[in-house]
C-alpha cells in the first residue's frame, strides 16, 4: 500500500480557513462599492427641489451592494428613474448609469479584496 505525505498541508488548511474567513467581510466591501456608485449617482440624479438627491443612500448585504433611491416623502423616484410612458414620463436612468460610470472603481475594490484574501493562502 503506498502513502504520501503533503509538506505544508496543515499551514495551507490553516490559511484558506482565514481566507474564507476574510469572505466575510464582504458586506463592507459590497457597501463601499455601493457608495462610489451612490456618489456618482448623486451627481446625475435630476434636480428640481434636490430632495430626490437627498433620499439617496446605501447599503451592503452578504450578498450585494444596494443603491436606494426614494422614500415615503419622494413616491415619485421610481417613475423617474424606470419612466412611466403612461404620464409621458421619460426614464432617467441615473442610477443605472452610475453604476457604469463608477465600474472601474468598484471592479477594484473587489480585485483588491480578492487579492488580499489570497495573499492569506500560504502552503509550505
């Protein structure tokens, strides 16, 4: 019967268990990413009385980044954003176009993450 013997393995073990640790930590770099995009979106949104900007906000969950735009004193965010041919009311979708505009920044921060997490890996 033969056996091998891995060098390294426990440290490897060890160091992917904090790197999958560090997966938890997400949340925070899902909310940063929102808000670079919440930045620029605060940037682009229409501004008629500026309390559209104002209700602009972020949040991070485990598994996204979130931008809420509207609360009960603007009902009128959605329709601005998505549109409402109905009312002949045109789409603005700055949101949308906030996320793209900000990609380069929040695709970082993921890369960055990602390369911090690996860092951790270590073998022999």
């Amino acid at each position: 019967m033969a056996s091998a013997h891995v060098q390294g393995a426990a440290r490897l073990e060890a160091t992917l268990r904090r790197a999958a640790a560090g997966m938890n930590e997400l949340r925070q770099v899902h909310r940063s990413a929102a808000a670079l995009v919440a930045v620029r979106a605060r940037s682009l949104a229409p501004r008629r009385t500026g309390r559209l900007v104002g209700t602009i906000r972020v949040t991070g969950t485990r598994r996204g980044g979130v931008v809420r735009v509207g609360d009960n004193t603007t009902p009128y965010a959605g329709p601005i954003h998505w549109g409402w041919p109905a009312r002949a009311i045109a789409a603005d979708p700055f949101v949308s176009r906030a996320a793209q505009q900000s990609e380069p920044g929040w695709v970082g921060l993921y890369a960055r993450h990602r390369d911090e997490l690996l860092d951790q890996v270590k073998g022999l």
